[in-house]
C-alpha cells in the first residue's frame, strides 16, 4: 500500500502540508467545472473519471495522517513511562505536535467533508442532468422512429407516383403514335379530297364543253327546221303550180307532196331534237350546278383536311412534349425515391445512435448515482 501511495508521500514532501492541500483543492475544482460544462451532454462521465487523481490523493493523504499519528501514539507510549519530569519534559513537545497535527487533520476533515458536500451536489445535479438527457434522448428516438416511419410512407407514395408516371408515359406514348397514325390517314384522305376536287373541275369543264356542244346542236337543228320550212314552202309552191298545170303537171304534184311530207318529217324531227337538245341542257345545267357544288364542298374539305391536319400536328408535337415531360417527371420521382430511401437509413442511423446515447446516457446515470452515494456515506 505505501508503495503504492508513494508519489503522494513525494509530493506532500515537496509541496508541504499547504501545498498538497490546494493541490487536492485545485483538482476537485477542475473536476467541478468539467462536470459542470459537460452536464447536458452524454459523455459528462468523463467529468467523473476527472475526480479519481482527486480521490487518489486524498487516500494517500488520509495513509499519511494515520501513520503520523501512528508515530505518535507509538513516541507517548514510549514516553509513558515513570520517570517524573523527564517524562513530562518529552511528552510536552509531542502533546503539541499532536494537537497541531489534530487540528490541522480536523481543518482537512472539514475542508474534505465540504468538498465532498459539493461533489455530492454536483452527482446529483449530474445524476439530473443525465436524467434529463435520457428524457431528451428518448424523445429523440421517438423522433428518429416517427420520421423514419414517415419517411418510409413518403417512400411508398413516391413509388405509387412513379408507377403512375410510367403509365402515364406509355399511355403518352400510344396516344402519340395513334394520333401520327391518325395524321397520316388524314394526309392521305387529304390529298384524295384534292384529287377529287381537281377532278371535279376537269368535269366541270367538260360539262361546259358538252353544254356548248348542245348549243351547237340547237342551232344546226334550228338550221334543218328553217330549210324544212322553206322545203315545205317551195313544195306547196311547186303543189299550185301543178294543180294550175293539169295533166302535164300531175307529176310534179306528186313529187311536191313528197317533198313536202319529207319536209314535215324533217320538221318533227328537228323539233323532236331540239326538245331533246332542251332537255339535254337543262341536266347539263343541273349537272353543271351539283358539280361547282361538289367542286365547292371539295376544296372546303380540302381546307378542312389540311386545318385538321395542322391540329393533329400541333397535338402530336404537344404530345410528344408530354410524354418528354412525364419521362422526366418519372426519372424526378425515381431520384426522390432514392433520396427517400437514403433519408430512411439516415434516420435510421440516427435512431441506432439514440439507442446508444441512451445506454451512455444510463452508465452516466448509474455512475452518478453511485457517486453520490459513496459521497453521502462519506457525510
């Protein structure tokens, strides 16, 4: 044991009894503060591990006092012998060394009984202090487990609206092929709308000729009616002179009626076509009339078709523009959900670390505790 408490006999040696006590006054203080600083922290035990140099001092100092008064009693018993004067005379001196010594160990009692007040206080406020930092750290673990679990939700609705961009995508992307198959169609009808429409004014202007061509008709027919008419005429003429003729002119009679039926026929048949020329007409008329109609209502398709065309391009490109934008958004939400899943092992981590302030936070506890409890039965 005195080898062990060797150092201190150096010290108080080197330092004398003064000395050695603002030694142990010093360290207790350091010790103090230390715990003072670190209170609301976790690792505040280290604060209590400060206090053993304090302690190992002092245990070696009280060694020390017991082995002076050891001394002591051993020189009065030695001395405690007859001897009258002599005995008093020896005895004198180590009765005041022994008083001073009393006293200067009770001034030390006091001073270490009031220091050990002190680090009693100081392990209960410590002992508080974890306490607190045990409430504190758990409720950073209720915490950590709330934003973890949170974060895990957010997670999943992550996931349900990548899942939904993704179909929303190929939706995108099949509306956008239907709508390019669409335009192509449309392009195709467009261009046979046009054909039709170029057609329907080359018939038009057929029909135009075949209307000038019947007006041509009327006016060679009415050409035959006027030569029948003056046939009819010069055959009623050559009729009169026969008659005025008589005999000699029975001949001509008859050839001047068959001229003149011929004539009558030629008329008919110059009537009959001219009513029919009429009629031939006034179809080519109608006919003329529904042709510029469907002419009319086949550029107006036309234009309808290619307006129709220009929306279609218009909603492929605007379709394309959102699939590119879904695409996008998809790849955000796949970004999000990995920052999520890191956000989770974070908090996750956080957690575990809780879990091991609580534990330091619980030694803490236990060590203050127990400090105070050798403190008090110090008292």
């Amino acid at each position: 044991m005195q080898q062990i408490f060797y150092p201190v006999i150096l010290l108080q040696g080197w330092l004398g009894t003064a000395g050695f006590f603002l030694l142990q006054a010093g360290l207790l203080l350091v010790s103090l503060a230390a715990g003072y600083i670190n209170a609301g922290q976790v690792y505040s035990a280290q604060a209590l591990l400060m206090l053993l140099p304090f302690v190992y001092l002092w245990i070696g100092n009280q060694l020390l006092l017991q082995q002076d008064l050891q001394f002591l009693v051993s020189s009065v018993n030695a001395v405690n012998k007859p001897g009258g004067k002599l005995r008093l005379r020896l005895f004198q001196p180590l009765q005041q060394q022994l008083q001073l010594q009393m006293t200067d160990l009770q001034r030390q009692q006091q001073l270490l009984q009031q220091k050990l007040d002190e680090i009693s206080h100081a392990s209960g406020e410590l002992e508080q202090s974890a306490v607190q930092v045990t409430r504190n750290a758990e409720r950073q673990n209720e915490a950590a487990s709330t934003a973890a679990a949170a974060v895990e939700e957010l997670n999943v609705s992550i996931l349900q609206v990548a899942d939904l961009a993704e179909t929303s995508r190929n939706t995108s992307q099949q509306t956008g092929d239907e709508l390019a198959s669409g335009h192509q169609a449309l392009l195709t009808l467009a261009d046979q709308i046009r054909n039709m429409a170029v057609q329907a004014q080359q018939t038009r202007g057929l029909i135009q000729k075949l209307l000038d061509s019947s007006g041509t008709i009327n006016e060679v027919t009415a050409t035959i009616r006027s030569l029948a008419d003056q046939t009819n005429l010069l055959a009623l003429n050559a009729a009169i002179e026969a008659a005025r003729a008589g005999e000699s002119g029975r001949g001509f009679a008859v050839v001047a009626d068959e001229v003149r039926l011929l004539a009558r026929h030629s008329m008919e048949s110059a009537s009959q076509i001219g009513q029919i020329i009429d009629d031939v007409q006034q179809h080519i008329k109608a006919a003329t009339q529904q042709m510029n109609a469907f002419s009319h209502q086949a550029e107006q398709s036309a234009e309808g078709s290619d307006q129709v065309c220009r929306l279609l391009q218009q909603a492929l490109q605007q379709t394309h523009q959102l699939t590119s934008q879904v695409v996008q958004v998809a790849a955000s939400t796949l970004q999000q959900s990995q920052a999520a899943a890191e956000i989770a092992l974070l908090a996750e981590q956080v957690r575990e670390g809780q879990q091991g302030n609580l534990q330091a936070a619980g030694q803490a506890r236990t060590i203050a505790h127990h400090l105070s409890e050798l403190t008090g039965g110090q008292s």
